[in-house]
C-alpha cells in the first residue's frame, strides 16, 4: 500500500505530509484497519540492558514526538517503539519550514528544534496508550531532552525533571544530548559536563529504581560527528558511570554527502542514507572501545536488510530505523527482521 501512497505524499510539503502520515496512523489504528497489518515475522528475541526484546528492530525518537502514535506504531512491527525527544516544558521548536527531503540521496535534513508538547503531556499519552512498555513483550523508550532556554549549566536540572516523571512509565530512557537542532546542546558531550550530567543521571536512577521497584536502563544518544578521541572518550565515561547502554548515532551537520542537490544546503541535521557510513564507522569505534561492557543501538541510514545486518556486524545489538520508514514504508521493519532472524 506504501509503494501508492509515497507519490501522493511526497507531493505535499515535509512536515505536512510528516503530520498528515501520523494522524491517518492514528485513525487506521483506532479504526482497526491496522489490525489487517501483516506483523513483523517473529525473531529469535533478544536479551539487551536486561529486557526482552522480540525482535531487534526498533523505531527511532523524534518520529512521534508527544508519544501520539504509540498504538499506531506498534502495529507495524516493531520491537520496540521510542518516543520523544520531549522537554519539561511545551516548546514550538524552530520556525517553519524545517524539514527538507533531498530525494536524491534519500536523505532528510531536519532542524525541528525539540518540537512538542511537553513530558506532562507524553504522559498522558503514554498512559492512554494499549501498548504500556511494562509488559515483557512491550519495550518502550522515552528520550529526553532539554528546553531550549535552559542554559547548559543548568541543563542537568531539565533532564532530572523529565527521568523523574517519565521513569514510571518507561522500559528504558534515552538522554538526547546530541542534537544540531538546539543551540550549544553538542557541548554536553564534552568530558567534564558529560561526566557531571552521567554522575547525576546514574544517582537518580538510583533513587527512582527504590521508589519504584524497577530499574530502568539509561542510554545516552550521541552524534556522528564525533572523532575517534572523542568517541573512545564517551566510551571511558559511559563505562565508568555504568550508563546501561549507548544510541549511535544521531544526525550529521555534514553537507558533502549532498552538496549541490536540493535542499542538501539547508541548516539542520541530516539523516537517511548520506548519514550511513559515518554512523556505522562511530558504532566500529564504540564497539572496539566498549568490548561488550554495554550494548549499542545502531541507527542512521538504515533503508535496507543489509545497512541493518552492517550495523549489526559493526557492533550494534539492536537497531532503529526514522528516514528508511519514509522512503521505504513499513515493510522495512519486516524486511529487517526476517534477514536478521
């Protein structure tokens, strides 16, 4: 059904056609036209940060950002849905327009601005939502991030306030740190402010988990445009504060892989298949530094069986797909799963 609807959609503006796509998830959902679905082939489950994963393959953050869709995406296939980035507080994000498709590479630039509707209201999703994320078979992220008027040094206070409220109703949480789209975010990377943001997280997880009764794993995503120092630098820092596991990468600010096409000159983060190679060569590097100490999930320029089964080979546990499921539609996600079995 894909194959016929990608033409009409793909004539309208990204972000609406993004919006339009969401909302007709919502109403095929609650309609039961979803339930008509062919599911994701059944894998051999994985066993990663201590949860149960019936097949590795995964939908990225920053797709359903407000957690809106949750029902809609589950029905796809997925085996395991992240929602997010969300903030304390509702924020519109940049001025319009901000998401571009550069077709010819099949590549997306996007430069959003942690758009949404604040925690409280992911929450409220969250807990509408059939599909929980506490049961074995229902693993489901919520990523977090900071506003974008918070200043760095204050930052660690915004991420506290959404792990705390999104603890409960997590399988995992994901510290969005790496983002082009929010000023200076990319700072927090650094070796001394990571330090200090890793060493709060790890205390509140502490304390969250007896409140409780549950641990809830804590991933940190970060960017490709990281060299290797710097990659084998987190890689120390995330073993040495016992982070449960590490998300790479996010998009690229690079501009060669679409210099000279179509909207390859706007301001954002690139994504889709440009973003590939350098994804897959930081997972190599984290991968070679890490020695297994904890898990990574490969995501960036997966659009076929085979970028999956390379991010895979390269290091990566699990994976997420985001721009593939727009250019290729949801029998990516079977596609994927039935080649990595």
């Amino acid at each position: 059904m894909y194959s016929f609807l990608k033409p009409l959609l793909f004539q309208f503006d990204a972000e609406y056609a993004h919006d339009l796509t969401l909302k007709s998830l919502i109403w095929a959902e609650k309609s039961g036209i979803l339930s008509l679905h062919p599911q994701a082939p059944a894998c051999a489950p994985r066993q990663v940060m201590g949860l149960t994963f019936t097949n590795p393959v995964g939908l990225a953050a920053g797709l359903d950002k407000n957690g809106a869709v949750i029902d809609g995406m589950a029905r796809l296939g997925f085996g395991f849905i992240e929602v997010g980035t969300v903030t304390p507080r509702p924020q519109p994000g940049n001025p319009k327009p901000r998401l571009f498709r550069v077709t010819e590479v099949q590549g997306i630039i996007n430069r959003f601005g942690f758009n949404n509707l604040g925690v409280d209201n992911l929450i409220e999703n969250v807990k509408a939502a059939k599909f929980k994320g506490l049961t074995s078979n229902q693993i489901l992220g919520i990523n977090i991030g900071k506003n974008f008027d918070t200043p760095n040094e204050r930052a660690v206070d915004d991420y506290l306030i959404c792990m705390q409220k999104v603890y409960e109703y997590s399988s995992y949480i994901t510290v969005n740190i790496s983002s082009p789209n929010t000023k200076n975010l990319r700072d927090l990377q650094e070796k001394e402010a990571l330090s200090s943001l890793l060493a709060s997280l790890k205390l509140a997880q502490a304390k969250l988990a007896q409140k409780h009764g549950k641990y809830v794993p804590v991933t940190l995503k970060i960017a490709p445009d990281l060299d290797e120092s710097q990659v084998i630098e987190i890689a120390n820092l995330l073993m040495q504060h016992k982070i449960d596991g590490v998300i790479a990468t996010n998009t690229t600010l690079a501009r060669e892989p679409v210099k000279g096409m179509k909207n390859g000159a706007e301001i954002g983060g690139l994504s889709g298949a440009p973003v590939k190679n350098i994804s897959t060569l930081v997972i190599k590097q984290l991968s070679k530094q890490l020695q297994g100490a904890l898990p990574i999930i490969g995501v960036g320029g997966i659009l076929s069986s085979a970028d999956a089964v390379e991010k895979i080979a390269a290091g990566a546990s699990l994976v997420q797909v985001y721009s593939g499921l727009i250019y290729e539609g949801p029998a990516l996600v079977h596609d994927i799963c039935k080649v990595l079995g």
